[in-house]
C-alpha cells in the first residue's frame, strides 16, 4: 500500500490557497510557537478552519479543548465563538500554556478563553464534577488517553454535542499497527462507531502524511 505524499501536501496546499486564509494572529501564534521551542504537531490550515466551520455551523457557545499546545486551534476555534461564548482549553504543560495564553491574547480573544493547566483527567473530573456542559468538545491531547477522554467527554455533552478528535488515522497505523497508541486510537473509533449514544464518522485529513478527524454527534431525543 503506498500514496504519492507529495501529491497529498500538493492538494493540501491547494485548498490552503484557497480557504486557508490566516491572518496576521494565527501566523504570529505559529511563529511564537516554533521560537518558544513548542513541537510543531498543531492542526493544519484547512483542519483550523474545518474546526471554525464545524464550531460555527453548530452554533456552539461553550466549547472544551483538550490539548492546548500554543493555541493554534483554539484561536480557530474561539474565533467562531458569539462574544459571550466561552472556550476552556486544558494542557498539561506550563510552558505551552504560557505560550498559547500570550498567542490567545494576540488575537483578542482572551475575554473567551480560559487555558487550565494540569493533567486533562484531572481537570476534566473538576468540570464533571461542576455540572459543566459544552456544546463542542475537541480531543487533541496524549493518544493513550482518547479513551479515557471520550467517556469524560460524553459526561460533559447534551443531546447534539459534537465530540471532534484529531489523528484518529495516523497515516494508516491504527489500520493494524499493534504499538500502544494505534492500540489506544483503534479503540477509540471502536467505541465512536459502536456506542449507541453517537452518531460519528471519521474524515480522512492531508497532512504530511494521511491522518483523521473523528466528527461524532451526541443523539438526541426526538431526532437521532
Ligand atoms: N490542539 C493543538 C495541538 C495539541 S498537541 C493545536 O492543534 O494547535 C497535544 C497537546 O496535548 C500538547 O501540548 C501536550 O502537552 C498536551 N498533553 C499531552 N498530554 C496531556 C494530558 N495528559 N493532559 C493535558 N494535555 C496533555
Ligand atoms: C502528535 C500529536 C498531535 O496532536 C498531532 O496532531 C500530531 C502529532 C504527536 O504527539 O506526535
Ligand atoms: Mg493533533
């Protein structure tokens, strides 16, 4: 099995050409990532304004992020949030969460956005434990823990919530690879497809290799 990945980033930039626009804040927030020594794994162009998109057409106004990094995908995010629209991002590393509130505040949008620092399992216990709800969750934090992050996410939702999730492909690997994160990940979209309380499918993503985008919808009563 093999693709051309030259012809992928060819397309990718394609369509980045054309609808991944970026303005001035969302290159600063690349640029202060990659001088702040931050990995450079965030959401491609096309997946950021896939997010803003899929966060406006549903009309979220409460949206919970899990794997801050410097904030790339949650200006993406908080920009398609109404003005009293509020954002909570959870990272587990100081630094980055320095890094991403500097870049958030850079956009403007640090009225919206609460960046929490500590381990997600953690943080996101205290958000259950408040009656916390959201309309949107992203899950982009450590791969082992998606399982985990999906039972936390669906305490945390209402009827018609989107649950997002990035990497959910990693250019094949969960396919059949037996490593501990394609383990995790495949188990993941295991319980996506089966569970009867979503409705989700998985959109197959360009970047320097093939990766995915799980798209789940909580159901709802009366429709599905
Ligand atoms: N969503 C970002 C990319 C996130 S990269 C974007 O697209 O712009 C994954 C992030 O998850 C990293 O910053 C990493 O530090 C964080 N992370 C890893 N394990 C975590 C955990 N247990 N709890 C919270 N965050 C975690
Ligand atoms: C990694 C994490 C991501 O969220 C991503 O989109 C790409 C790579 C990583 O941990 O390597
Ligand atoms: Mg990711």
């Amino acid at each position: 099995m093999s693709v051309d990945e030259g012809l992928l980033r060819e397309i990718d930039g394609y369509i980045e050409s054309l609808f991944g626009e970026q303005d001035e804040a969302l290159r600063a927030a690349l640029e202060e990532s990659r001088r702040a020594g931050l990995p450079e794994i965030q959401v491609s162009a096309n997946q950021g304004k896939l997010l803003h998109i899929l966060a406006a057409a549903s009309g979220a106004r409460r949206v919970l992020e899990i794997g801050t990094l410097g904030g790339y995908s949650t200006i993406w995010l908080a920009r398609a949030l109404p003005r009293d629209g509020v954002l909570i991002s959870l990272e587990l590393r100081e630094h980055h969460a320095g890094v991403a509130r500097r870049n958030i505040e850079r956009a403007g949008l640090s009225g919206r956005v609460e960046v929490r620092v500590g381990d997600a399992r953690e943080r996101l216990a205290e958000l259950a434990g408040q009656g916390g709800v959201f309309d949107l969750i992203f899950i982009d934090a450590d791969k082992t823990g998606y399982p985990e992050y999906l039972e936390w996410s669906l305490r945390l939702s209402r009827p018609g919530t989107l649950i997002l999730a990035d990497n959910v492909i990693r250019g094949g690997a969960v396919l059949d690879a037996e490593d501990e994160v394609s383990r995790a990940v495949r188990r993941f979209n295991r319980v996506l497809a089966e569970d009867p309380r979503l409705s989700a499918v998985i959109l197959p993503i360009l970047r320097e290799r093939v990766d995915g985008l799980a798209i789940a919808r909580v159901r709802g009563m009366p429709q599905s």
